[in-house]
C-alpha cells in the first residue's frame, strides 16, 4: 500500500466517524427530545375539569375519627375537607393521590361503570373507607347559593319566585 493510499484510507475514515458521531448525537437529541415529551405532561397538574368527578361528600362508618369528608376543587386543585382539617390532594396515578398536609394517600374507587363511589384513606395507622354520598352531587356542590333574610335559597328558586310575582 502506498502513501497515498494510507492517507486516503485513514481520510475515509475520519470522514466515517465523524459522519457516526454526528448521527448519533442527533439520533440521542431526538431520543430525548421524544421522551422527555412523554415525561413532562405527565408530571403536570391535572385540569381542573378532570377533578370535577371527585367532587362531592364521603361518609366513613360511625366510630371513624372522620365521619364525612367533602371533596371540592378551588383554585385548580383537589381539596380533602373534614373537621379535623382540610389538605390539598395532589395527584400521584390516575384515581390515587397524596393528602399533603398529613402525608398520606387518597385513592377513590369506582364501580363497574367507571363512576367514582368511594374513597379510601390512608395516613399513618389511620385506614378509612368511605362511600359518596348521592345526596350531594357535584352539580349541586357547585350551584351558587343566596343568603337572603336568614333563608338559603339557590339562584333557580329566586328566578320561579319573581315569575310568580309577576
């Protein structure tokens, strides 16, 4: 092999390493530029709209250190309601969540149509189960009430009562 054809040898393959090097750290920018798209949305807080079918009252058996829990969303986020104390719930998977201020977790349970229809509660030693309650639906927990004389009546009742005046 002469000279010449060393050098057009050793030439040919830098050129195809170079060629490798730069393939393969584009192929791994867009590796991860796909997984980190997968990654992200899935730590993002979940829409309000989707925490709506959470919202309601839970009754836990008497006896229990709770015996009603209210579930509301304010300001975007899922809240535990209770006379102990209210704490935030921040997502975990999709029916499980973490009770903040008392560390500990909150997965809802669901029938066999997918409606949610219970709550069990873990904190510390503290194991609770509780059912939701029909009485308090999320469309009634989200109805706007008026406080007019001393008597609670809701902007529907107030609508019936003035087409009967007039």
């Amino acid at each position: 092999m002469n000279q010449y054809s060393r050098q057009n040898c050793k030439s040919k393959g830098r050129q195809f390493y170079n060629l490798i090097k730069n393939n393969m750290t584009k192929l791994l920018l867009i590796i991860f530029a796909i997984t980190t798209s997968f990654i992200l949305p899935a730590q993002q807080s979940p829409k309000p709209d989707s925490l709506k079918e959470y919202v309601g009252k839970y009754k836990f058996p008497e006896g229990s250190d709770v015996t009603e829990i209210r579930i509301v969303v304010e300001n975007g986020a899922l809240w535990a309601k209770s006379d102990k104390g209210d704490s935030e719930l921040r997502r975990i998977e999709k029916d499980t969540f973490e009770v903040v201020t008392y560390t500990g977790t909150a997965t809802f349970k669901r029938d066999e149509k997918g409606k949610v229809n219970g709550l069990h509660i873990a904190v510390g030693d503290l194991v609770m189960d509780g059912k939701k309650s029909e009485e308090d639906s999320p469309q009634e927990a989200n109805k706007e009430w008026i406080q007019y004389k001393g008597s609670i009546i809701s902007p529907t009742s107030v609508c019936l009562q003035f087409l009967m005046i007039v």
